[in-house]
C-alpha cells in the first residue's frame, strides 16, 4: 500500500501531523511527495526534514527548483524570507530532488512528478484539453524514456480530482498545506500489489483530514510570515490568492470560522 500526497506541511506542521496520524492509522507503509515541500507557509526546514524522514520519495516541485538558493539576492523579498528558513543542508537535499519516480503496481505503471511531464512550472488544471491529458502520459526530456505510465499522479495546482480516458488514469493528489478545493488537508490512498500483475486488485481513494487552521495561520503571524492575508484567505476559503482582488476578499470580509 502506497499513500503519495504533496508538501507534507506546505510546510504546516498542524495539517502534516493530521495527515501522518491518518495514515500511521491505517497502517499504510510508503509515503511519497509530490513537491513543494516549502514556500507559501511558514517552519519551511521542519518541511524538509519531515520529509526526509518519512518520505520514500520527495519529487521536485517548482518551489524547489527557484527558491533553495545560496545567493538570495536575485529572490523577491517574500522569496527571501522564506528561503532564510531553510539551513544549507536544507536548500541543497531540496535542490537534488528527483523530478520523476515511477513503480509498477498490480501490473499498472505508475509514474508521479510535481507538474507535468514537460516542466516543474507547466500547469495542467483540472479543466485540460484531450491534447493535455495526452501529453501527461508521454515519454519526455523530464520523464526519460521507457515504458509510457498507464497512472499518473500529480501536485502542483492544489486541487484533488480523478479522470480515466481510453485505459489510462490521471490523478491530482491535492494539497495536505494550502488545499484550494476545500479547506482540509488531502491525500490520496493507493492500494495494489508490488510489481504485481493487472489481475491483481487496485485501488485509488482520496482522503481529507480537518486540521487547526487558526492555529496555522497565528503560527505565520507570530513568525512574521511575508504575504500573510493572501495566506490566510487562502487557509480559510480554499480559494487561490489571484482571485481574492476579483472576489472582494480580504481579511476584513473573510472572517475566521466560529
């Protein structure tokens, strides 16, 4: 049994340890990441090293490919901030992190990156194209070549959906940290046989678990978190920062949930 999910803590440690309780429960042994250990919330080298021990696999997400810098000063001022966070060891595990990983299941290839096949910072929404869904599939300069998946799972846009078209499944595992669907944390469960064949069982279950938002977004506050009402929107409606302007959201008009 395989339990992948992206940012065990986006990096909240109030939802990661919600989702790892879940799944130490249900007796699950192999947990992947599917990057963005760090950026957007606050404690970014506990992320790492929450990862690190207890992630089989941490693919490289596109927070992972910009920010773990040693020289910060072309970042942002926010970028900066929450690079600062993170100790050189830190910044050179996030910066040699796998962009692929692939395993085989009840005879099913299963291939997990952060994006999609062409890049860390290509996006592939939950409303794509036939050509889009297609492409997540292919052999690429990201992926290498080898036996095209029949499953893939990915992270990126913080939004968990299922599709199946013509044989083959593509799956978003949503967001444990900075859910943008619903305001819970979200995994994915998936159950099979190691290298096994397609007669055998397979499973596919997502997952939402509850975790203290306040508590989260008072943790930022405390730390002098940069860009905090964007986050705190963000936590409290599921809804992404670029449309809070376009909704009238702020903090004023979002309040906490009683």
């Amino acid at each position: 049994m395989a339990a992948p999910y992206p940012a065990p803590t986006r990096p909240r440690s109030r939802s990661t340890a919600g989702v790892l309780a879940d799944i130490d429960a249900r007796g699950i042994h192999t947990i992947m990441n599917l990057g963005d250990v760090i950026g957007k919330g606050p404690r970014g080298s506990e992320s790492v090293r929450i990862s690190r021990e207890r992630c089989a696999v941490t693919v490289r997400g596109n927070w992972e490919d910009f920010l773990p810098v040693e020289d910060p000063s072309a970042l942002g001022e926010a970028a900066r901030w929450w690079n600062s966070e993170l100790t050189p060891d830190d910044r050179k595990w996030l910066r040699e992190l796998p962009l692929v990983h692939d395993m085989v299941l009840s005879g099913r290839r299963i291939r997990f990156f952060h994006a999609s096949a062409e890049s860390v910072h290509v996006r592939v929404h939950f409303r794509h194209t036939e050509e889009q869904f297609a492409a997540m599939f292919a052999a690429t300069d990201l992926t290498g070549p080898g036996p095209e998946p029949t499953v893939v799972g990915y992270g990126d846009i913080h939004v968990a959906y299922p599709k199946t078209s013509g044989g083959r499944t593509l799956f978003n595992v949503g967001s444990v940290g900075n859910s943008l669907d619903e305001p819970t944390a979200c995994y994915v469960i998936l159950e099979g046989v190691p290298d096994g064949v397609p007669s055998d069982p397979f499973g596919l279950q997502f997952v939402r678990v509850a975790y203290d938002i306040e508590a989260e977004i008072a943790a930022a506050a405390e730390l002098g978190m940069p860009e905090l009402d964007a986050y705190t929107i963000e936590l409290r409606t599921a809804v992404y920062r670029g449309r809070h302007a376009e909704l009238g959201l702020t903090t004023g008009t979002v309040d906490a949930p009683t």
